[in-house]
C-alpha cells in the first residue's frame, strides 16, 4: 500500500501532460528485456511507435507523460507487479478509456481472474503465439480509438443537455429533436421512418417494494438493454419521458419495425424475468 501512496502522490491533474498525437502510442512494462524487444517489434509492424518500463513504477511515470492508447502489462515485476500497477492506472482521469493487457503464465490461472477483476481489459499468456499478437494489438488500438470517439460524443451530448443522467442514453430533448430532424429528412427524401414506444410499468412495483434505488436501478438496466439490442448506429434509444422509452428507427419501413421490436422483446423479457427472479441483484 505504501508503494501505491508513493506513486499516487505525482498523479495530480496539474502533472498530467496531455499532448495532441497523430500516431498511436503502445507502452510495454515487462523486466524481462527479450521479451520486451520481442513485443516492441511486433508492435512497431502494425505502424505503432513504442515507449519501454521495466517495472510497475516506471510503467506509471511512463503512462502519465506519454499517455499512451495501449498497455502491456507483465504480471509479475520487481519493485510493483502488474496487478498494484493496474489498480493505480485505473484511478487516474480518463484511464478507463485505454485497454491494459495483462502478460501472465499459461499456468496460472489464478492470477488471470485477479487480472480481470482488478481493470486488465485483457490478457496474452506465456508462450506467446506471436504470429498472433500482431492482429491482437491492432484490434485493441482499434477498440481503444472507438472508446475515446464515444467518449467524446458523450461528452459533447452532454454539454448540449441531450444525455439523460439516471440512464445514459438520449433524453427527452434528444428525442423531440432527432424524431423532427429524422421526419423531414424522411419527407425531404421519400424515405421510411419508423418509431417505436415502449412504457415501463415494472419500476412502479418495485419503487413500492424495494425503494427508489432499485426502482431507478431498473430503469437504467432497461435502458442498456433496450440500447444494446439495436444493431445499427443509425437506431437512436432515448428516454423519452419519466418510463417511456422511444427508437427511433431511420430509413425503416412499418415491416421493419416489428424486427427490432421483437428483438427488444426478446432481450428485455430475459432482463426482467431475472429482476423478478433476484430484485436486488441490479439494486446492490
């Protein structure tokens, strides 16, 4: 613990260098130096530029100048391991954006389930296939730049007031908005709309019976649900009122709608029957 006081006392946001970058940025921590040169040159043939730590406190000091968009973190170090070295990156601003891959044995197993608990995103094991990690690397810079683009939209959402808090999905103004913009774009060209309602009752029930907590709890796991069984980026889920939910489905004709419907169906009615079946696994 004492490692990690040490090392968070020059994480302050004054001491933060945040830099404008054109190029991707990939921070290898391992002590071990061949296998540190090994990964470096996989890395730098997907076109990606390289920074180097030995140990977990290097790793940190690294992150915080460079902030690099990818880390690979060995297990286990001298001085601070990876599992304490993860735990501290996870705390800093904006550090939940960046995919942390674990470096761990093949054998222990253990150590992988503590990786994943404690914020690795991910984890390449000991012996490496290293025809593999190539294609790896570039699918979690890939996932890493999608998270930063949402990231940023969010936030801008946010600034214009269309984000509802409680659920994180459009709210009321985002709804009013997108359905007007969406109709005339619809009549401007001669294309379908479709648009769905959907009200929910549940939260009543268990506003009574649990308390609030749970009853917001469930709104915000509704949402989620209903926001991730949408396939298309065009599809827009927002609250449109205090338990209504609207999509909004562009360039849909009325045969369309029922397919997204049914899939939402589908999804919602699971998430509900196990709500029913454990009212407070969504409400601890």
């Amino acid at each position: 613990m004492n490692g990690e006081t040490e090392v968070m006392k020059d994480t302050s946001p004054s001491k933060i260098g945040l830099e404008q970058r054109v190029f991707t940025l990939v921070l290898i921590a391992d002590d071990d130096d061949a296998i540190r040169t090994r990964l470096r040159h996989i890395v730098e043939a997907q076109g990606y530029e390289v920074i180097e730590a030995k140990n977990g406190k290097e790793c940190i000091h690294k992150y915080l100048k460079f902030r690099p968009d990818l880390v690979l973190l060995d297990w286990s170090m001298p001085e601070m391991d990876g599992y304490t070295c993860c735990k501290i990156l996870r705390r800093l601003p904006n550090a939940d954006l960046i995919p942390i891959v674990a470096i761990a044995s093949l054998n222990d197993s253990d150590s992988i389930q503590r990786a994943l608990a404690v914020g690795f995103t991910d984890y390449i094991l000991k012996p490496f296939l290293w025809s593999f990690l190539g294609v790896r690397f570039v699918q979690l810079v890939n996932y890493s730049k999608l998270l930063k683009r949402s990231n940023n939209r969010n936030a801008e959402y946010r600034r214009q007031g269309l984000l509802d808090d409680l659920t994180q999905i459009f709210n009321k103004k985002a709804f009013d908005r997108f359905l007007n913009q969406e109709w005339y774009k619809s009549l401007e060209g001669s294309r379908p709309i479709s648009l769905i309602l959907a009200n929910l009752n549940l939260a009543d029930i268990h506003n009574d019976e649990y308390g609030q907590v749970a009853a917001d709890k469930c709104l915000h796991s509704t949402a989620q649900t209903i926001r991730y069984s949408v396939y298309r980026s065009s599809d827009l889920v927002c609250r449109s009122g205090d338990e209504e939910f609207g999509i909004i489905l562009p360039n849909t004709p009325v045969s369309g709608g029922p397919i997204c419907c049914h899939s939402n169906s589908d999804s919602t009615e699971k998430f509900f029957f196990e709500l029913q079946s454990n009212p407070h696994k969504n409400s601890s």
